[in-house]
C-alpha cells in the first residue's frame, strides 16, 4: 500500500510539473511574439527547398569557438565559429548534414539557422520556439527583470550557458552595462557568483599578463 501511495504522489507532482513546462512554453511564445513581432508557426505549408545548393546564414550564439563537423566524431567538412555572434553563409546540403551530426547544439541554440524555410523543412519548428536569436538575446538585456526572469525561465540550458559567457564579455568591456538584477537571477538559478567569479578571473588573467611581460 505504501508503494502504491508514493507512485500516485510521484505522478501528481510529474503532471504538475508537465502542465508548468507547457505554461512557460506559452508564456515563452507570447513574449517573443511581442519583442520580434513573428513567431514560427506550423500552420503555414511547408515550400520544400529544391536547391541543394541555397547557401543559409548562421550565428553564433556560444562565446568562444565553436565547431560543428558535417560527419561523426568531428569528420568531413568543419566549421568554426571563433566568437559569439560570428555569422557565415553555408550550403544548404551541408547544413543538412551538421544538423545531422551535431544535434545538440542546433536544438540547444548554439548556433541560430536564420532562415524559416529551412526551420521548417528540417522539423525543427517546435525546437525553434524555444530558442532565441542572436537579436533577441541581445535585445533582453534592455528587459526589465520580470520580463527578462521569464524569458530566462524558457531558456534551453545551452543557452542559459552562453548567456552567462555573453554577461561576462559585457562586464569585460563595461562593468556597468549589465543590470546587476539579471546578474542575480543567473546566480540565484545556477548557484554562482557571477560577478566574484569575474572579478577573480580578471585579477588571475591581470597578474599572468604582468608575469609575461617581466
């Protein structure tokens, strides 16, 4: 009896937690509705693209560099992407391929497709409304925290991860150009200190560049 207990109260707080992810999946939706004024939507009929050879515009949304391989295991053609926001134009048939073989950061949002058509041909339009431009992600920052908390909230964790890399390069550059409200909420969520973690880094990568140069 008392198994049988615990499994019902597991599957309370599952469908709970079911019906929530789906409440900020909408709540994700209606927000970007409003910052971008589109949405990626089903309803519309696939154009199915012929042209093996329509060349699709990516971005970078990873601080660092990131490579994406059009085989397994980091073969055939590479494509690196050396900071955050980088752009480069790529053949339709080999981006096939690194959707293919590079999984999770195109559902992740490491890396953003800009172009609808091909979100639609490749079935990624469900993965899409998860997801954030690189305009968008810029654009939260200028959010305020409550709209910016939900926004957050929705965030693939791949993407969470770059946005606590992109803070750190706003920092690098201005200390003041970040609201120290959004700092919190990073913190609060991942249990860090973003702003401690910086200020160390910046004294370690101080001190190693006055070693060089002594």
């Amino acid at each position: 009896m008392a198994n049988t207990k615990s499994t019902k109260s597991t599957n309370t707080v599952s469908k709970k937690e079911v019906e929530q992810m789906r409440k900020q999946m909408e709540d994700m939706q209606n927000l970007i509705i409003q910052l971008t004024g589109k949405a990626f939507t089903e309803s519309q009929p696939v154009q199915y693209i012929n042209n093996n050879d329509k060349d699709v515009t990516l971005t970078s949304l990873t601080v660092g560099e990131l490579n994406l391989s059009t085989e397994g295991y980091g073969q055939g053609e590479v494509y690196t992407f050396s900071h955050y926001g980088e752009q480069q134009t790529i053949p339709y048939e080999d981006l096939k391929k690194l959707i293919k073989n590079n999984k999770r950061f195109i559902e992740g949002g490491n890396v953003f497709i800009n172009d609808e058509e091909v979100v639609k041909e490749q079935k990624l339009v469900n993965v899409y409304k998860k997801l954030l431009s690189y305009d968008e992600i810029e654009k939260i920052f200028s959010e305020d925290k409550n709209t910016f908390e939900k926004i957050y909230n929705s965030m693939t964790k791949n993407q969470k991860e770059a946005l606590k890399g992109i803070i750190y390069d706003k920092l690098d550059k201005n200390e003041k150009s970040v609201d120290m409200n959004i700092v919190q909420i990073l913190n609060d969520d991942m249990g860090i200190d973003i702003m401690n973690d910086y200020r160390n880094q910046k004294k370690l990568f101080e001190e190693l560049k006055k070693n060089e140069n002594n």
